[in-house]
C-alpha cells in the first residue's frame, strides 16, 4: 500500500469538527511531536529521513495568545499552531461570506499566532461543503514556489465561522534562492539516496517548488518521486541548489501482501519447551509460517449458494432446510420469511 506523497493536514479531523466534537477540548501550550503511526507488529522499517535539523519552539506571545483564543492548542515543529479549536466565545461569525474567505480572515486575525503575513498568497487547493459546514485547505507560497511539503492550513467552517484548524504553516515566508542545478541532477541524487538504481525505476516524476525549514529559511527544492515495483516507493526532496536530499518519504507501508503475524494460540504446548509460546501466523501458507489464517469467505453476494455458484433467489435456512423453531406450548414450526 502506498501512502500519499502530498502530506495532509487534518481532512479528517476537520470533518469531525463540524460536528462539535471538539468543543470541549483542554488546552495544551507545550509542544508535542505526534508519535510516528505504526501497525502492531509490524516489522518492516520505513525510510523516511528529515535532514532540515531541530524544530522551532513558538515564543511566550504566541503561547499566550493561543491560550487566550482556543480551547486546545498543540504546537508544530515550525513553531506554530498543528491544532487549534478556538473557543465558542470568540469565534468571527460571518454567514455572508465564503468559506475561503472566512479561513482567510481566520489567519489574518491571528497574524500573531501564526507569525504569518501574506495571508492572500495562499493557494486554494480544496473548498467544499461537508457536512452542516464547510472544509478549505489553504497552501503557502514562497516567493513563486507552491510548497511542496507542508506549509498547509485545514479549516473546518461552521456558521460562517471557523471552529477547528490543523496546519502546518512556516512562518518564515522569504523568497528561496533560485535553483542552480537542473532536474536530472535531482533525480540522480534521489535514486542514489534511496539506494534504487535508475534502471530499475518504473514511474519519476520532478518538480520544482519550495520546502519550508523549521529554523532558517525556506529553500527551493525539487520533489523527485522514485516508484520500482510494488515495494518501492520514495518522494525525495532535493536542494535545488546544492543537491543535498532535505527530506525523503517512504511511500510504502507494507511491502508483503502476505501478512505475518505472531499469535497466542489457544492451546500452547505444555512441555514447557519454551518460555515464549507464540506461533508464526499468515495469511497463505508461506515458509516459516506456523498456521495459515484466512477468512471462509469467498467473495461471493449474498445470496450466491457457494455448493453451486448460482444464486438461491430466497434466503437460505429455515426455508431451505426447515430448521424448526421451538416455542412454549407449542410443537417445533418453521418461521416463513418473504425472499427480499
């Protein structure tokens, strides 16, 4: 499976504010990772790397009036706002306007908050209705680069006013130098980095934008997508300028359509030949696997007998086999269901 190269700033989470989810949220001024997603037991290493150095810390302002303003607040590495639900009391209501327009308004009343300027050079990539309200997804521009990793705003509108927001927006908007070395190289320092040799690529895609910095200014880079069979998969961003790889996603999250697993069985061994008394589970049997686990299903409908392959036109059970049905007072009957 692989994952989305554009990295999302809280879709989901937004459609879940529409809905008032968040409305009684606490809040939080210290900044905080997010824990890397992970499955359980899942073994496979991911390749991404992050070579744009420490994150910034937002300053005693900014924590101050996050407080002030929102019931929850949760800090990203460029030192602004990742989430924030402003509270119910202080919310800019404007029915008249559009959406885009009231996110606009949003980041132009906390210019503070975010550090952030230019509010009207931010692209619109997403404005629609969801829900009761409506969902926008703003992108930062440097200079004339499109970020090509984050430097995204999600708002969540209801009532004409905005009641969740995910972000990760730079607050650092200078102008990237130009670039000075041409997309070949880019691809060339990417398939080097990833370890994939270019004869094995299947699909590249390069283009050129801009990649914020958590603690300098933001460089133009080139987002270089390397695909080589199902199990390889990389964005690389490359210095457009020096040719350094600034950061690399690994777009695959698991590279075996097999899955492994290891399980408790309900009846371990009791010769005590071991202390740990998991077995290798699979899907399909595979070498090393103790036990294959599939589902008895076989993608059939629902009303497909699997004995013959065509289908019963009537619900299987009582009228097919006259199960009887036992009732006090009375001898075993049949309950009758119209076929639907």
């Amino acid at each position: 499976m692989r994952r989305h190269h554009l990295r999302r700033a809280g879709v989901l989470v937004a459609a879940a504010a529409l809905t008032g989810s968040f409305a009684n949220g606490t809040a939080s001024s210290a900044p905080a990772a997010p824990e890397p997603v992970a499955v359980q037991g899942d073994t496979v290493g991911t390749g991404d790397i992050d070579n744009r150095g420490a994150s910034a810390a937002p300053n005693e302002r900014q924590r101050s009036l996050a407080e002030e303003r929102g019931t929850t607040v949760r800090w990203n590495r460029y030192g602004t706002p990742a989430t924030l639900v402003p509270k119910p009391d202080g919310r800019r209501r404007d029915t008249a306007a559009d959406p885009v327009a009231v996110a606009r308004n949003f980041l132009a009343d906390n210019r503070e908050t975010f550090r952030i300027s230019d509010v009207d050079a931010m692209d619109v990539l997403v404005s629609r209705p969801m829900g009761e309200g409506a969902y926008v997804l703003l992108r930062q521009r440097f200079g004339e680069l499109p970020s090509v990793v984050d430097g995204l705003a999600a708002f969540g509108i209801h009532d004409g006013a905005v009641v969740y927001l995910s972000a990760t927006i730079s607050p650092n908007q200078e102008t990237p130098a130009p670039p000075t070395i041409p997309p070949d190289a880019a691809l060339a320092s990417a398939a080097v980095d990833a370890g994939v040799p270019a004869a094995a690529l299947d699909t590249t895609r390069v283009r050129l934008g801009a990649v914020p910095m958590p603690s300098g200014a933001p460089r133009s880079a080139y987002q270089v997508v390397l695909l080589a069979g199902d199990t390889i998969g990389y964005a690389t961003y490359v210095d457009a300028r020096t040719g350094a790889v600034l950061l690399r996603e690994d777009l695959v999250d698991h590279d075996n359509d097999n899955p492994e697993w290891d399980a408790f069985p309900a009846n371990p061994p009791t010769d005590y030949s071991s202390r740990d008394t998991r077995e290798r589970w699979c899907r399909t049997s595979a070498r090393g696997c103790d036990r294959a686990v599939s589902t008895a299903d076989t993608g059939a409908a629902w009303d497909i007998d699997p004995a013959t392959g065509a289908p019963s036109l009537t619900r299987p059970g009582c009228r097919g086999r006259r199960h009887p049905i036992s009732r006090p007072g009375r001898s075993g009957s049949c309950r009758r269901w119209p076929p639907t």
